[in-house]
C-alpha cells in the first residue's frame, strides 16, 4: 500500500496526461 501523498502525486500526473477522473477521486 502506498502512502497518500505518493497516490496523490501519481494521480496529478495522470490528470495531466488525461482529462477525467476515476470513480472516488477528488482533484
């Protein structure tokens, strides 16, 4: 399990490369 930090910033990074977000995420 990753920390929440490192989820965050690989979440960012994937918002912009694309424009949508998953089910249960919050920009």
């Amino acid at each position: 399990m990753m920390n929440i930090g490192d989820v965050n910033n690989l979440i960012n990074d994937d918002l912009r490369e694309i424009d949508w977000i998953p089910d249960g995420y919050i920009k």
